[in-house]
C-alpha cells in the first residue's frame, strides 16, 4: 500500500485554504493525510471544513502559527507545509497592522524555523501579487523587485522574503506562489465580491472606493488551488510562480456586473473616499507557472462569478450578521475596517 503523504495546511478554514483542503480530498483515493493548524480568528469559519470532516484522512487542530511549541510538535509528523494562514484584509491592516505583523511574519518565521529544524521536504508559502505595488501598464514577471503599499502587502513580502532566504541560507525547500485576487463561494464578508454581493441581496448599497478606476485580475479560488498544488507537486525549490486569472476588470465594471447579477441599478452604489495608498493596479505574467507547471486557470469568469452569486444567494446562514456594518446612511462619514469598501 502507498505511504499516505502528510500535509499540514496552515489557514486551512479560511477561504482559499478551506477550497484547497476540500480539493485535495475530493479523491477517496488520494493517498493523503492532512493537518488543518487553523486559529480560528474572525476569518476562520469551521463549517468550511463541512465536506470533509468526517473524512479519515483529515485532523483538525486549532491553534496559532505563532505557537512555536504546537508548530514545532506538528511538523515532526508533516513533512510538507502548505502556509495559507495570514491576516488578509487590506483595510484591516491599514486600521492596525500588528496582528498582520505578528501572524504573517512572525508566524511564518515559527513555520520555517520548525520546517528547517524537521528537515521538512517541502514548504509552499502562499502569496500575493500585492507584494510587487501597482503596475500602470504590462505585467510583472517573478524577478520584478517588492514594493508593497499596505501594511498587509509589507507583511506578505517580509514573509516571502524569509521564506526565500530559508532556501538560499539552509536549502530548505521552499516555493512560492503569488497569485492574483481570487473569488469564489465561502469568502468572508468583507472582500470586495461577498460584500457587495451580500449588501445587494439584503437590498442594502454597496460602497465603490473613488473613481472606481482601480483594477484587478480575478481568479477563481478553484483555478488558484489548482496552481498551488501544480506548485507543491512539480515546482521546484528557490522558486516563485506567479498564478493569473486572465480577467482584468476595473472595480466599476466588476460593480456593474455584480449590481446586474443581483437585479439591482447604479442607485444602490455608494461613492466613498479612496482607500489610503490604493494601487491602481496589479497584474502578473504566469508565463513561468504554465510553461515548468502546466498552469492555466479553467474556469470562465462569467460563469464563475454566476456560481459565487448562487452561492450566497443559496446560504445567507453562512454570511448573514458576519459582514461589515454597511448599515444605510452611516458608512459615507465611517472609517475603519468595517466601514470602508474592500479591495
Ligand atoms: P482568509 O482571511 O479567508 O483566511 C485566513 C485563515 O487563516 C483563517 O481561517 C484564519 O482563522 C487563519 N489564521 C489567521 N491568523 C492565524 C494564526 N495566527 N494562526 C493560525 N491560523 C490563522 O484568507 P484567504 O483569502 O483564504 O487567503 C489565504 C492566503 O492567500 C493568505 O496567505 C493570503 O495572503 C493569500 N492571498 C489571498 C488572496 C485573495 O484574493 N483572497 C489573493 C492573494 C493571496
């Protein structure tokens, strides 16, 4: 019989690590063993996990990525680390970035210390194309130099980068994807698509930030963990993959598609005060991913984005009373996380 392969997935009832989990267990077959290390914050929802909880081959473990003991005790028995688990909501770190500090470089410094110190076979540090800032035209190949705006994007690419030096300090394993923003069912609330989404099925408006110029390339969650186990699986070590979408809109086309989706007009948007250091936009070349990986996203945005809909349309248990407080007439004059327009 095949040896089980055992992953510990960090981040793993969030949005993307959660699609990931479930992807990865589709297969009865699969010979895998998988370790969710999951804090549980205000992004982490257990229900996520629903489709494979009573699969044998999954663990659930809460706890923290800053917990060196509990890191250090997990990876003895998972030679692989697949790291999701961050702080990922730009405005929230423009509100405060000390939990985006802590977490997502000091808990991935606790990840690679423990990976290095268990001769971990692989380490797959999931990213973001924020960590490069805006590009007004083109798009950015893998060596193009950092230069995050948020706090969040800062945090990230100090991770990146000690992930990277773990590699060329110690040979630890280590690969990196950078992806674009992705979408798709179980995203929290406060992210751009759920919320608007969400605010428009309740017959509530929707906050568009500025001019509604600044754009993004849209991937679907499934597409993104598809890339990331192409990373985990043929990437090689040292190495950073940048997984496109290949849909690049403007935050008021992606409105007008969204208030169209939902039956809704221009009435129910809202204009409220440009996000702090806002990137017009972001865009990466996946060139290297599809040619050493094979990488390509397949889902079609159209449809996809149907799919999201449906998806919160079908379970308000899951988003109602989780979302930012867009309550009518009082987010025009808010700040803070739970007020501003999400990214
Ligand atoms: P998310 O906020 O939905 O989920 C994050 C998960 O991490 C949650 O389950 C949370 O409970 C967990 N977590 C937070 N702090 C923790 C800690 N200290 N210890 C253990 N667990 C902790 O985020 P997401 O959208 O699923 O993003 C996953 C990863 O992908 C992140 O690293 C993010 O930077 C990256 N990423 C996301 C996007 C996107 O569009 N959502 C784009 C590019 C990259």
């Amino acid at each position: 019989m095949t040896r089980p392969q055992r992953l510990l997935v960090t981040g793993g009832a969030g949005f993307i690590g959660s699609a990931y989990v479930r992807g990865l267990l589709a297969d009865p077959a699969a010979p895998l063993a998988v370790t969710v290390l999951d804090k549980l914050t205000y992004a982490g929802d257990l229900r996520n996990l629903d489709a494979v909880r009573d699969d044998p081959r999954f663990t659930f473990v809460r706890g923290d990525v800053c917990d060196a003991a509990l890191v250090d005790a997990l990876l003895a028995g998972h030679p692989q680390v697949v790291h999701f688990a961050a702080e990922s909501h730009v405005d929230r770190s423009i509100a405060g970035a000390d939990a985006f500090v802590r977490t997502n470089v000091l808990g991935t410094h606790t990840l690679l210390d423990a990976a290095l110190r268990h001769r971990a076979e692989l380490f797959v540090q999931v990213s973001t194309d924020e960590v490069y800032g805006s590009v007004a035209t083109g798009s950015w190949t893998e060596d193009q130099p950092l230069a995050p705006s948020s706090p969040y994007a800062a945090s990230k690419a100090s991770a990146d980068l000690l992930a990277l030096s773990y590699h060329r300090t110690h040979g630890l394993d280590v690969r990196v994807s950078r992806c674009s923003n992705n979408y798709g069912p179980h995203q929290h609330p406060e992210k751009v698509i759920p919320r608007f989404v969400t605010n428009l099925l309740d017959g509530r408006t929707v906050p568009l930030y500025g001019d509604g110029r600044n754009s993004r390339d849209w991937l679907h969650v499934d597409d993104h963990c598809h890339g990331v186990e192409l990373v985990r699986r043929r990437g090689r070590a040292g190495r950073v993959y940048h997984l496109g979408g290949g849909h690049e809109l403007t935050n008021r086309q992606l409105t007008g598609l969204l208030l169209e989706a939902c039956g809704a007009d221009w009435s129910r948007v809202r204009h409220v005060p440009d996000r702090k250091g806002h990137d017009l936009r972001y865009s990466v070349d996946w060139t290297r991913a599809r040619e050493e990986l094979g990488y390509r996203p397949r889902r079609e945005f159209a449809d996809g984005l149907a799919a999201t809909v449906a998806w919160y349309r079908d379970n308000p248990d899951w988003w109602r009373g989780r979302g930012p407080d867009d309550g009518e007439g009082q987010a025009d004059q808010a700040s803070g996380p739970g007020s501003r327009a999400a990214s």
